[in-house]
C-alpha cells in the first residue's frame, strides 16, 4: 500500500530515533501533527502562555505568607487617605471591591487568624454605604469555602468581576504606585476580580504647548480646561479654541514680545532676613535653594540653622544599636532631650575651632558645607544635624566655598593663594589651581561644572579649567581687592566686584570686559543674577542693594552718577547687607544685619 507523505516522514523519524536508542518514540510521535494552520499555531501558543510556570505561580494563592493581605492593603489605604491630590479619591473606590476579595481568598485559603485580624482592622470603613454593608456584615460569619457557596450574594462577587470607573490620570497614578513596591497580591486581585474601565482624559485644541495633529474644531466652541495636574478645573470655562493665523495677527504677537523682552525689566520682590543682636559676629548668611533653610556663620566657631516655614527642625531618629554595647557617642533613647523629641526652630551645628566664614548648601538642601579659619571645610547632614565629614588640605583660612550645579563637587579658596576642588567621597583634593599672587576670595563654578572661576586680593579674576587645573581666561581690570562672582545662568558672563565700588561683567566668549557698573559706594559683598540672565544684583557695606538690568539701558544717568543700567535702588535700616540671592521664582532674598538702636 503506498503510504502518504506525512506517514513516509514519521516513519523515517522513528527508524533515526530508534537507531539514537530512544524508547518509546511511536507513542510520542503518534497522534503529532506536522502541519498547523496559522490559527492552531496561534491557539497553541496561547494555551502554552497562559498555562506556563510563571502563570502558576503567579496565579498562585498567598498561603505562604498571609500577612501581605493585610500590608499590601494597609499601605494602599495609608497612601490614598494621607495625599491631597485629586485621583487619590478616585482610585479610593477599589478599596470596597480589594477588601471583599483578599478576605474571601484567606478564607478559601483557610487563614483564620490572618481573616480575623484582617477584618477587624479595615471592616469599619466600609459601613457607611448601606449596600457595602450588607456585603461587609454578611463577611463576619464567612469561616469556610462551603460558607462562600451558600451565600448566593458572595458567589456573585466572585463569578463576576467588579466594575470600577477611573479617568485616564487616575488609572496612570494607580499604575505607578502599584509599580512602586511589592504589590503581588493587589495586582493578582485587580487583574482576577475587577475590570477597570478607563476613560480618556478629554483634551482641547488650546494648549500651551502645542501638539502636531489636533483635530480643529468649529468656531467660539467650548471646552472644559484640564489643568497642570490634570485635574479638570472650572466647569463650562470657555476657552479658545483656534489661535489667529492671519499675518496681522501674528505680527502684532511678534511685536508685543519683542517689547516684553527689549523693554526695561519689572522689578522683582525683595525678601529681606535681619539678624539682631549678633554683636558684630556675624560673617556670612544663606537660604537654601528650596526656600526652607536660613544657615549663618558666625566668628563664635559656630552654625546656625533656622527654618522658614512652619514645620519645626527635627533631626531624624538615632539609627545606632546601643542594646548591647553603650558608648558615648550613642544618644540612648533615655537620653533625648526635649528640643530633639518636638523639634526646634533653630539648630545650632558646633564643630569648627574658629570663625566661619563662609556656608553652602548642597543643591537638593540634603547638607551643608562651612568653611572656617580653622583651615578645614566640614559636611553637616541636615537630616541628623551632625557633621558627617571634615576635609583638610588647606594649609591657612579657608574664606570661601562653593557647590557645583548637580552636587557632584565642590571647590574652596584659602589664604594659602590657591584654590582646590574635592567631591563628597574623599578628604583630600582632586585639583590644586595655583596661580594667584595673593589670597583667593572668592570662587564660583560655572554652570556647566567645566568651569571654575576665582577672585583675587591680587585684583585679577581667573577661569580656570576644572579638569586640567589651567587658567584659560585671566581678567585684569579691578583697582582692589575682588571679593564676589557670579556667572550668569545661560553660562554667557562673569560678574565681579569687591572693594573698588564696582560691578563688571566680563564676557567668557571673547575673555574682554562687556559692562562695568558704578553706583555704590562703599565695599561690594554679594551679587547674584535673576534666572533669566537679565538682571544682576549687588549689596554693599553701603547698605544698599541694586538691581542692574545688563541687557541695555534705559534713560539717562540717573542723580548720583549711578549707571544708566540701574533699574532697581533698595535701602533700609541694616548695618551691613551680607548677600543676596535670586531665587527659581524671581524672588530676591537678602540677608543682613539691622541696626541696632542706641540708648539715649
């Protein structure tokens, strides 16, 4: 009889696998099929996927560990009730349908203890919907599988799954912190129990940043508008819909901006911090970047630490393990005093054995740097408030100190006529720049970190390179001492100043002077530039603080033969003004001290 193809190749499979002395191979080749049509391969690979080991486990009930029903599930009670944002509320609705279900698998699971607890914690949420109390208060006398297949009403809830309703943002928030931590057992039950139905957030052709490919809508249409955090704000707001496309138009908006940017700047507010009483100790003052941290040197050795907002400073908790062994330097729970316990609004950092003269926070506000005469530089962890790290390598004084943008470095300058670059892991330098004739002042890293630039008592400003440790820019130009820099945010200039009474800007590109701005008249202690490069700030020992607007002037000189770039005079009663700061917001803070009143 002749055989068919498919027989032919079985047959001759079988006689290769006998010969290699494989047992049994007609029984595994009987029934095989070798050909599959591309639905049965499809089907085929479906079954493997859904039934694979993975799966299994995955699938799997919690038996080993039944506490995580009650952790996973307490942490995302915790996490929605204690945040403000708007979704939070939205995704609270899975709570209902998440407690049912962990607590019919712990009964089918045969965890009563873990039941029990489980119910008791969380059940009283529940009872303020008559319908969910029904479900709740049926769940008290649940004990075992056979008591879930009486209770017709719990059946339901397994045999169909539960609907829940979320906004497009609602489900992405859901998502990332489900991603966020160990959160097994509320996705098998989100993915087993319930099907979320999603809807798209709804979006309008008015954006402020457009997007290519937005449907056009007909005129004087309106919409609702979808905030910043995506939260739907202001119920039938009209907004429009299509922007104007006629050249006159546009030319009228071109012009409009070009006025804005051209035109003189408005003045920004200024914040002024005083310090009183300091009896003349007082050396250096600055804010954190985040607004929430006043640190001030003083010639006492000290540091002083205040907070700005509400929330009082409090150090976190002692993390050593004194159960066995006491030492010293261990603060025992016994211990603690008072202030560590609630908290105090001003911390004091001891550790330098002279004056400090100058601090820095980091650019996350997580530490401080302080620099002294002592000739060290010491690292406060502002989470512990202790000093975590003491760098020596200065041989005199050390006057100034400055962190790069993202952290990673930081340089000092010294009465030893050099200046030097370290990082948080090391004690000792990484770079020495020497090339100054006289003491170095004043330091500052350009924005991009490949830059360091110095200021001098020898009156010259140097760029320095900060991997090759080489001047590649030298400015001369200054009568004195130079006691502050400051480079712009777009990286295009150099701001010094010190005791000549003047502020020059220097262009990097070209290495040559760009503006040089009078008006104060007495000794320049701090200047700072606004975050959009266009102004620069000055105090002095005068008492002043003023505000240059270095794009162009605007006028004529004004009274006191200040430069016509002068946008901006502010006095008030202070003794000396230490620094200022341009802060993210265009808010100006300045530090100083005020003066005191005599007695008549």
């Amino acid at each position: 009889m002749k055989r068919v193809r498919t027989e032919q190749i079985q047959y001759a499979v079988a006689q290769y696998l006998k010969r290699r002395q494989y047992v049994d191979t007609d029984g595994s080749l009987k029934g095989a099929k070798l050909f599959q049509s591309a639905e049965e391969m499809a089907a085929s690979l479906t079954v493997q996927t859904e039934c694979g080991c993975a799966n299994i486990i995955s699938a799997a009930p919690c038996q080993s560990d039944p506490q995580q029903y009650e952790t996973q599930f307490s942490r995302l009670r915790s996490f929605l009730s204690e945040t403000e944002i708007s979704w939070a509320k939205e995704v609270s609705c899975l709570l209902y349908p998440l407690f049912v279900h962990f607590h019919l698998d712990m009964v089918r699971c045969g965890l009563k203890g873990a039941v029990d607890g489980f119910y008791s914690r969380f059940h009283g949420a529940f009872l303020q919907d008559s319908e969910q109390r029904a479900i709740i208060e049926q769940l008290r006398h649940i004990l075992t599988a056979q008591d879930i297949a009486a209770n017709p009403k719990l059946s339901a809830f397994l045999e169909h799954k539960y609907v829940v309703h979320l906004t497009e943002p609602a489900y992405n928030y859901l998502l990332r912190y489900l991603q966020s931590e160990d959160n097994s057992a509320l996705c098998r039950a989100i993915s087993t129990h319930l099907q979320l139905e999603v809807t798209a957030s709804r979006r309008t052709d008015y954006q402020l940043y457009g997007a290519a490919g937005i449907a056009a809508t007909a005129p004087n249409a309106t919409s609702s508008w979808t905030g910043v955090d995506g939260a739907e704000s202001g119920e039938g707001m009209e907004v429009p819909t299509e922007i104007p496309q006629n050249e006159a138009a546009l030319e009228a908006l071109q012009d409009c901006i070009k006025k804005v940017r051209e035109g003189p700047p408005s003045l920004t507010t200024v914040c002024f911090y005083a310090f009183h009483h300091t009896e003349q100790m007082l050396n250096t003052a600055e804010v954190s970047a985040d607004s929430r941290l006043l640190a001030a040197g003083f010639d006492t050795s000290t540091v002083k630490l205040w907070s700005l907002r509400a929330r009082k400073l409090k150090a976190k908790p002692h993390q050593a393990d004194v159960s066995h062994i006491h030492l010293a330097c261990d603060v025992l729970e016994e211990d603690v005093d008072e202030e560590d316990s609630l908290g105090s609004e001003i911390k004091t950092l001891r550790g330098h054995s002279g004056p400090v003269f100058r601090t820095a926070f980091l650019t996350d506000s997580s530490g401080l740097l302080s620099c002294s005469e002592d000739a060290t530089i010491r690292y406060w962890d502002l989470g512990s408030f202790t000093n975590t790290a003491l760098y020596h390598g200065h041989t005199y004084p050390v006057w100034d100190v400055d962190v790069s943008p993202c952290s990673l470095y930081f340089a000092s300058c010294s009465h030893d006529r050099t200046a030097r670059l370290w990082t948080f892991s090391r004690i000792y330098p990484l770079r020495l720049y020497a090339g100054h004739l006289s003491d170095v002042d004043c330091i500052k890293f350009h924005p991009n970190s490949n830059y360091l630039a110095t200021g001098s008592t020898d009156k010259t400003v140097r760029l320095w390179s900060t991997q090759q440790g080489t001047t590649v820019r030298l400015f001369t130009g200054h009568r004195s001492p130079v006691l502050s820099l400051a480079f712009s945010p777009n990286g295009k200039y150099l701001a010094s100043a010190g005791e000549d009474q003047r502020v020059k800007l220097w262009d990097l590109a070209s290495g040559t002077l760009f503006k040089d701005l009078r008006g104060h008249t007495d000794s320049i202690t701090s200047l700072s530039f606004s975050p959009d490069s266009s102004l620069v700030a000055s105090s002095s020992m005068d008492n002043s603080v003023r505000v240059w607007d270095i794009r162009n002037s605007h006028g004529g000189t004004p009274a006191d033969g200040s430069s016509s770039e002068l946008v901006g005079l502010y006095t008030g009663n202070a003794s000396n003004v230490l620094n200022v700061q341009f802060m993210a917001c265009n808010l100006l803070l300045v530090t100083g001290t005020a003066q005191e009143k005599t007695e008549q």
